[in-house]
C-alpha cells in the first residue's frame, strides 16, 4: 500500500488514486535544489530511497545558485535536455 502526502490545505482531503503502471520506471529524473536551508538534505534522502526503489532510474542532481530568483537559462535548458521527470526539493 503506498500513501501519498499532499501539503495543500484541504479541510476534507480528496481521494486520490495512483495512475496504472505500464511496467518498469526507467529514464532520467533531475533533483532539483532550489538552495533554500536542507534542501540538500531532503534531496540526499530522496535520493537514496529512490536509488533502492527504482534502479532503472538514473538521478541527477542540480541546485539553483540562490532561491529567490528563478532559475538561470542554462540550468533549465541543460535540465530539460537531459531529463525527463523533475523533483524540486523545497526546504527550510
């Protein structure tokens, strides 16, 4: 059984279902440090759980050089060629 955390404010939760699964997960997912305070941290545990649950996947990392701008040009550029799911890691 798996339970998805939803961090939106609703005072009756809506049920959700997770969508079916075709088969294996494989590809190039991009973790995203915004560079607010332990989003690295957050980052290195998701990385390591997700590195045990999914070894078809391969995870790269990234960090934004500061939090309070949108991330630079070349970061995006470089996250979408190389990637085809992203994580941003949200912390403080």
């Amino acid at each position: 059984m798996t339970t998805m955390l939803d961090p939106t404010d609703e005072r009756v939760p809506v049920t959700r279902q997770l969508a079916m699964r075709n088969g294996a997960i494989t590809g190039n997912v991009a973790l995203l440090d915004i560079s607010k305070p332990r989003g690295n941290v957050l980052l290195d545990q998701l990385q390591s759980q997700l590195a045990a649950r999914l070894p078809g996947v391969s995870l790269n990392r990234y960090a934004k050089p500061t939090f309070t701008k949108p991330a630079p040009d070349a970061l995006r550029q470089e996250i979408k060629a190389n990637n085809d799911f992203v994580i941003e890691a949200l912390a403080d």
